[in-house]
C-alpha cells in the first residue's frame, strides 16, 4: 500500500511543479514577456494575447463563438454629419525629405485639416472619393513629406466610419502633442460591387487601391512614397481587405492591421484569401496587428489567423479588448491603432533627434 501512496504523492507534486513552469511566463513583465511591445506604443492597459518575439509561444485558446452563415450587417449607432472640406488643388512635386516630419518649436497648429477628394478609377468607371486627414503644419513647409496611413471602413458604413469613430480627435491629439510624429491619413470610399462582392486582383478593389488610389495620393499630396512609411489597415470588411491587399503586396507596406476582421464570412478564392495567403505569402517582415472585442463574432477568425501566424514564427501583436462588433468598441481602440501605425516612425523621430544632439 505504500508504494502507491507515495507513487500518488510523486504524482501531484510533478503537477504542481510543471503547473508552476506554466505560469512562470505570465508572472514576468509584459515588457519581458513580449519585448516588441517595449518599444511599441501599445497602450498599457489593453490586453496583449500575442505580440510574438523570434521564438513565439503559442497562441491562447479561446472559447468558441457562433460563425453566422451569411455575412452580418451592422447597425450602425447614427453618427453626427460631417461637412466635406474644399478639395485641395494639387501639389506641385518636391524632392523627397530625408527625414519623418515632426513636430517642434516652429510649429504652433495643435490641430489637423480634413478634405476630401477624387481619384479616376477605370475599374469602376467613374471617379471615387476619399476623406484625408492632414496633419498639423502640412502647410508650413512645403519642403516636408509625411509618411501615409489607409484605413478602410467595414459594411455597411463608408468612408466616413472612421470619422465616426473619432479618428480626427484621437489624430490631432497624438500629434498635436507631439506624442507621435504627425503622418498623412486617408479614408477611400469603398464602391458597393468591388469592394462586397469581389475578392482580389486587378479588377477588383484591390486593383482600384494600389493601381488608382495610391498613385493618385502619392501624386497629389507630400508622402513618404516608399514601403517604410506606408501602412494599411481596416475595420471588418475592410479589415479583410487591408489584410489581402498587404499579403498580396508585402513590398509596398510597412504594416498592415486587421480590427476586427471579417474573415469568418469571407468568400475569397484561396489565391485572395488572407486566412490562405498567410500561410505562405513572404509577409514575415510586415508589423501586423490584429484585434477584435471578447464579445466580437469575428474573434474566432482573428484567432485563427493569429494561429496561422504563429505556426510560421511571424511577430505580429493579436489582442482581445472588451466589446462587440460596434461603434462603441471601435471608438475606444482608435488611438491605440494609431500607435501601432506611427510605432517606428517615432523610433526614426527619436534616432532622429540623437543625431542632432550629437552634432552639436
């Protein structure tokens, strides 16, 4: 009777022990357990699932959640009007700054401007219309070029979803307070046919983004024209389409952000499908940021696809914040996207400022 008793007792103490050893990881600071975000801006009190390092853990398990059959419509809570600004008159071209334009003593706008504009689109055959958010200065210097943010709206919202969600506030104060280095933004509005119903390639709104939209921006208004300082993200559908967009043209991309995507209803061909394309598609040098609320139907596609990622040892941040597939969650997140988007623009800032010092 012995030997079982003492068999049993060795039993319970390698539990404890390997039960320690699983949670010794959670017991370190984030900013150890996941550095990445030490050098991010993520905002300290949103929950960081993965933000995966060069040797990922895996990806947390996560209760499962209704997939509906047919892709969801969102009611959308009645957001106030926005007047559409004078459209800008083109630019002439300058050459190209060397550096991500700051903020500094010359500088006294706190505030941003928002315009809106056209672009032709052969694809749809008429012109198309986009929002864009200047930030502060643009004006001051015409010398000065500025890294570019896309962000795509879900359905059934347009171009305006994200002023809805308070984009211009969360923009003017991250960069009116010089929190971040200030960066171009632009909302293109999603033609009904090509941006529901196709999946991917040149006639699709694929096509109308990066054949179209894109030269027209970069032609029109002072980017940064080059990977480094070019970003894409979106909320549900556009999510999924930020997503495809970015694996299917890693090379014109820094990073790319999939809030709460839509990839559960998605009815993509495997050649378009991101869910397909991350297994395979050379995305291991874009920043991806993927996130959707606890109570968000499309956290089980978002989870799969952080998974996907995982297996392939590709860092990206995946979180769970506290919310539906709203306005509401949405709203609370925008900043921290925003952080995300202007993450290594302000390390270049910094580095930036070093190199003036040491010159000195």
């Amino acid at each position: 009777m012995r030997f079982p008793l003492r068999f049993a007792v060795w039993l319970l103490l390698s539990m404890f022990v390997l039960s320690l050893s699983s949670c010794a990881e959670l017991a370190l600071p984030r900013e150890q357990l996941y550095p990445q975000l030490a050098a991010s801006s993520i905002n300290p009190d949103e929950g960081v699932i993965v933000n995966i390092a060069s040797t990922p853990s895996s990806a947390p398990s996560l209760p499962p959640t209704e997939t509906p059959d047919v892709r969801p419509t969102v009611t959308p809570i009645i957001p106030p009007t926005i007047a559409p600004t004078a459209t800008p008159e083109p630019t002439a071209a300058v050459a190209p700054a060397v550096a991500v334009a700051t903020l500094d003593n010359s500088c006294t706008e706190t505030t941003g401007q928002l315009m809106d504009g056209f672009f032709k689109s052969d694809v749809i055959g008429r012109r198309q219309h986009y929002f864009i958010y200047l930030p502060p200065c643009y004006d001051a210097d015409s010398e000065v070029r500025y890294p570019v943010v896309y962000l795509l709206h879900g359905i059934p919202m347009d171009e305006r979803h994200w002023l809805d969600e308070g984009l211009v506030k969360a923009a003017d104060k991250l960069f009116g307070s010089g929190e971040l280095p200030p960066f171009i933004l632009v909302m293109p509005h999603g033609d009904n046919y090509v941006y529901t119903d196709t999946s991917g390639g040149d006639k699709s709104f694929e096509g109308v983004f990066v054949n179209e939209l894109m030269p027209a921006i970069d032609s029109r208004f002072r980017t940064l024209a080059d990977p480094e300082h070019r970003a894409i993200g979106g909320i549900s559908r556009g999510g999924v389409w930020a997503l495809e967009i970015a694996f299917m043209h890693p090379e014109l991309f820094a990073a790319t952000g999939g809030h709460s995507p839509a990839l559960s209803v998605n009815r993509a061909t495997a050649e378009y499908d991101p869910m397909v394309l991350a297994k395979s598609a050379p995305i291991d040098q874009l920043r991806i940021f993927l996130d959707a609320g606890d109570r968000d139907w499309t956290r089980t596609g978002t989870q799969g696809l952080s998974k996907i990622l995982t297996e392939r040892y590709i860092p990206h941040t995946y979180t769970i914040g506290k919310g539906d597939h709203d306005y509401p969650y949405w709203a609370t997140q925008v900043e921290a996207y925003l952080r995300f988007y202007g993450a290594p623009w302000k390390a270049e800032k910094v580095i930036e400022q070093l190199l003036a010092a040491q010159s000195q």
